[in-house]
C-alpha cells in the first residue's frame, strides 16, 4: 500500500462520489444550464452566505479571476510573500492581467503586519500602481488566521477602500478546527476562493464566492482563461458530494496530523512543529535528508522534497490512522541508532 503526504490533492474519489459523478443530471454549463453545476454554485453560496457562486476547474483560475475583477491594468494587490497567488500560481496576475503584485513577508503565524500593510498602500499619484486588493490566506502553512485578526483586516480594507480577497483553498480546514460554521470566516470578505479537492476529496474543482455582480464579471473572465466547460456537472455532482459528505471528517486528518508531529518530535534527529489542521512540518539535518527520503519512498511512503530543511507532511482521508502508525515506524527505524 502506497501511504501518499505529498499533499491533501492526491486523494481518489471513494464509491459513493463515484456513484454521484454516474448519476449527475447535466446540461451545458457555458449555456448556463448545467443542473448539476447549478445546484453546486447555489449550494455554495448558500454555504458561505454569500450572493453567488462560480465552479471552476482549478485554484489557481479562480483566484485569478478575483484578481482580474477585483483589479484593472497597472492596479497592486496586497499579498504574502509565500502567499500561494503570490508564489505558486504562475505570476498570472501580472502576466494575464497587468496587476501588480506587492509581497510582504508573513508574520510566524501566517498572517501580515496590519500596518505594514498600511504602510505599502500607494499614495493617490499617478507615478505609483493604485493598490486596489489585500489578499490573505487561511490556512497558511496549516495555520488558522484568528477570527480577531480578520476583523481588522477588514477594518482596514474598508478604510482605505481597499477588496478583500482569501485564498480559501483550505477554509474548510480552519473552519473545522476553528468549530465555526465556513460563513463566519467568509464573512469578512468580499471573494472567497476554495478547493475542493483539497481536503475535501473532489477529483478536480474550485469555487469562488461574492456578490451577483461580482461573480457575473468572474464568470467573463473565466470564460476569457478558458474555464468555461461543458457537461462539467460530471465535476459538479463530485464537488456536492464533497460538501455534504467530506467536511465534518476533516478533524479526522487534523487528529492524525497531530499524533504524526507529536510521535515525530519524540525522536532523537526530528525537530517536529505542533500540528495545527492537516500539515506538520518536520527539520532534520542535511546530511540525513536526501537519505530518508529514499528510505520512506522504499517503505512505499511518498513525501515531497525537502524546502530548506523542512519537509512538509500532509494528511487527508484517504490517510488512515494505521498509516500514520506506519510513518511513524520508518521514521523511527530511519533515526535508531
């Protein structure tokens, strides 16, 4: 058995979101009458107590198309240096879409220094980009943003006039951990962009969240990136089961993740950080890297590469309590002495 904490992405639908997927009613969404794509977006909305909603294929084209609405040419957003629409989305953002982007580092917890963030937003001079966006994440590196830091957040972002937009690949995530419904988190801001197949088990998808008129110029510029897709309630039927089956479970991934980081630090060689939701982070020294690496993917254990000196180990639902018990022997046998 191949026990796979490279990321929560590389789950595989269970039979029941299979047999969705079968039975899903479509239409042709780019008509706009897809049943299934319908019931997801209205679903979602509902969710996140927001106007309405757009099914996307990917993370990455729904949070550039916030961007892209939020945002016109030679406009700034706002973003975290190791923020995912800063760092791992390809530079789309600018490429696609003339925006400009402005990092700043994030603090230990994830978040940004509020007044480093005031401190960044340009002057009303046209020799400088109009900052027109703040993007956070939650979770970032695991981490849940606390409810408190995003009421100032958004106290400042509507002082300075500014969007709000998160990158909510894992919302569902510190929702759960939080125990507050996903709505309050979204509450703050004006687009929500989340995966679900992160986590949640879906095969492909995402879905950004707004007002109706924001989601209607979302919906033009997903057309424009090519988003647009067809039967794509097959996709759909597999996001819904996702959201009516596969959220309440995730405390599951967070209860592993936490004994993984807690077994993890006990051993002689492994500097483990506390899990907060579905991730540890996990250092041990150079020369022993490269080397468990290929003593985990032996054992049928597939991890990512190391970052620095840190490896990142993710847990999902296709991960079970057994499996965290065999990562932690070959750990342990790695670092005997």
């Amino acid at each position: 058995m191949i026990i796979d904490l490279r990321s929560d992405t590389v789950t595989r639908p269970d039979n029941g979101m299979l047999q969705a997927m079968h039975d899903a009613e479509v239409g042709d969404d780019v008509f706009g009458d897809d049943p299934t794509v319908i019931d997801l977006e209205l679903a979602a909305a509902e969710m996140f107590g927001k106007g309405a909603a757009l099914f996307l294929p990917s993370g990455t084209q729904s949070n550039l198309a916030a961007l892209l609405t939020h945002c016109n040419r030679g406009d700034e957003y706002i973003v975290g240096q190791e923020a995912h629409t800063y760092l791992f989305e390809g530079g789309g953002g600018a490429c696609l879409g003339g925006i400009q982007p402005q990092p700043l580092n994030q603090e230990p917890d994830g978040t940004l220094d509020l007044n480093k963030v005031l401190s960044l937003i340009k002057p009303d001079d046209y020799h400088y980009a109009r900052t027109r966006l703040l993007c956070l994440e939650n979770t970032t590196w695991g981490k849940v943003i606390p409810e408190s830091y995003l009421k100032e957040a958004k106290s400042l972002a509507e002082e300075r006039s500014l969007g709000l937009h998160l990158d909510g690949a894992r919302i569902f995530n510190a929702a759960v951990e939080e125990d507050v419904p996903v709505s309050k988190i979204a509450s703050y801001f004006d687009s929500v962009s989340t995966c679900l197949s992160k986590g949640l088990g879906a095969p492909v998808g995402s879905v950004l969240l707004g007002d109706v008129e924001f989601i209607a110029q979302a919906r033009r510029w997903r057309k424009m990136l090519g988003g647009g897709m067809r039967q794509s309630g097959i996709l759909a039927a597999a996001g819904l089961y996702a959201l009516k089956n596969n959220v309440n479970r995730l405390i599951e991934d967070h209860a592993n993740a936490h004994k993984l980081a807690n077994s993890l630090g006990s051993i002689d060689g492994i500097d483990a950080e506390p899990a907060y939701t579905n991730m540890v982070f996990v250092s041990v020294q150079e020369e022993k890297r490269q080397r468990l690496i290929e003593h985990l993917n032996k054992n049928n254990v597939l991890v990512t590469g190391f970052i620095g000196s840190r490896l990142r180990l993710v847990t999902h639902k296709d991960v079970n309590q057994d499996a965290i018990d065999q990562v932690i022997s070959y750990f342990a046998d790695y670092f005997s002495p």
